[in-house]
C-alpha cells in the first residue's frame, strides 16, 4: 500500500507532443478533489497521446472500435487508494473544446476530473450517473481558475 507521501500524480506525453500546462497547480487540485471525495491519493498517471494511439487501446483492451477522449484503468483495489492510469487524447480535447465553445484548459481539466472521478468509483454507462458525474465534473471546475 501506498502511503500518503508517497502520493503521486505524474503526466507523460505518447505519439503526441509536450506543450506546457500549470501541472503544479493541477496536481494541487487532483488531490483537492480526492481528498474532498474522502479519499486517500495512490499514484495516478496522466498519459496524454492521440486519437490514433487511443483509438488502438480502445480496440485492444476494450474491444470497442471507436474513438474517445479517455481511458482509465483503476488499480484501486490493487493498491487500496485512488490509484490508476488515465489516457486522454489531446486531440478528441481540442475538438470537443470547439465543439462546446470553451477554452482547451477548461475541457482539459474537465477531461482530468472526468478520469479522477471514474478511479473514484463513479461511472457514466447510464443517464442518471453521467448527470451525476457531470455535476461533480462542474463543481470541481468551480475550484480552478482559469
């Protein structure tokens, strides 16, 4: 088990490139939402790719042949703490960002609380529970500045 100091929150780059964002102040935020959900932070891995790299894990270990923004893989159980790996493709940010007439930053973090709330236990596969995700997406929203 992963004690709180050894807490992480890492960001890698895979087929698509490096472009700066505040990272200390969103990990600041990561660890506020978990800790205001009542959880204990484990290590949590942020891989930024493209459509095209999504697309293949998608097809590989979900078996869905779609596009999407993001994948997580929950190692909660494992480590007994929020703890995972999330995929998110830059590109599916940038054209949801333009089709909702928002800024990148703010789907990008919507995006990032999406995949911290779904290693947190909430899920999206029926109506009731994508309003209640999307609730806690905007609420969690209020508290970063943009």
């Amino acid at each position: 088990m992963i004690n709180n100091q050894d807490a992480k929150i890492l960001f890698y780059f895979e087929d698509t490139k490096n472009f700066p964002f505040p990272e200390d102040d969103i990990r600041e935020w990561i660890f506020f939402i978990v800790k205001k959900e009542k959880d204990t932070a484990g290590i949590l891995n942020f891989i930024f790719c493209s459509d095209e790299y999504l697309l293949k894990m998608n097809q590989t270990y979900l078996g869905h042949d779609t596009l999407t923004d993001i994948i997580t893989f929950d190692y909660r159980e494992e480590y007994n703490n929020v703890s995972g790996d999330i995929f998110i493709s830059i590109e599916r940010i940038k054209k949801n960002a333009a089709i909702h007439k928002v800024s990148f930053m703010q789907e990008f973090c919507r995006i990032i609380a999406h995949g911290v709330l779904h290693i947190l236990g909430y899920d999206d596969k029926i109506e009731k529970d994508r309003n209640l995700m999307r609730d806690k997406e905007n609420y969690y929203m209020g508290f970063f500045l943009f």
